[in-house]
C-alpha cells in the first residue's frame, strides 16, 4: 500500500502488532464467555478463585493473553514503545465488535463514534512512523 510505503512503516511490525491485538480482544470475548458460565463473583477464597481460573473459558482466555504477548514483546523489539503503544486502543474497537457478534451487546452511537475516532487517531499514529 502506498500510504505504508511513503511513510517507511514496516508492514510485518503493523501485521505482528494486529495479530498481538486480535489475541487480546479474543482473549477477552474468551475471558467474558468463562465468567457468564462461570456467574457472579462473591467468594474471593483461595478455592473460589481456583474455581474461577479453572473454568475452560478462563483458563482458554489466558492462553490467548499468552499468544498475545509473545506477538506484543515482538512488535516492542522491533519498533519504540511510544508508537506500539498506542494500538492497544484498537483492543477497544475489536472487543466492541467482538461483543456484539458474541454476547449480541448493544453498541450505540457514542461508542461507534469512539470506534471512529480511535481508528482516526491511529491513523495519525501510523503516518508518523
């Protein structure tokens, strides 16, 4: 893509840092679903948090966490933590996404507003290499 091309960013950095994302949003959607089965937490015990991190969607959006920050320590090796950084807010926009698709959540016009101005931000962010 041109836009990539004049402003010298690194497509495979761009491509490890949405991977890395992706994993995050998954992780939470994983993470979210783990606690609906799971219920609402009342017991803070040493066997009632055991109990929470040992249900299969908890424990599967952990992992998910840990393939993400694999993907994320990558991105940091290769570019300035004040430019990986900032992509962590796509983590917003996809877990919006993810969240209506998953658990059918309703996302209004404010937070699809929030959703555009992110991406416009990083858009910003991707110019200045």
């Amino acid at each position: 893509m041109e836009i990539f091309k004049k402003y010298e960013v690194n497509m495979d950095t761009l491509l490890i840092i949405l991977i890395a994302i992706v994993f995050s949003a998954l992780g939470q959607v994983a993470l979210k679903n783990g606690m609906l089965h799971f219920g609402a937490v009342n017991d803070l015990s040493i066997q009632g948090i055991i109990s929470m991190f040992l249900n299969p969607y908890v424990l599967g959006g952990l992992c998910l966490y840990g393939i993400s920050t694999i993907f994320w320590l990558v991105a940091l090796s290769q570019k300035d933590l004040s430019y990986v950084y900032p992509f962590v807010a796509l983590t917003i926009c996809l877990v919006l996404v993810f969240s209506k698709y998953f658990f059918n959540e309703q996302i209004g016009p404010y937070r699809f507003a929030g959703i555009i101005v992110i991406i416009c931000g990083l858009a910003l962010l991707i110019k200045s290499g």
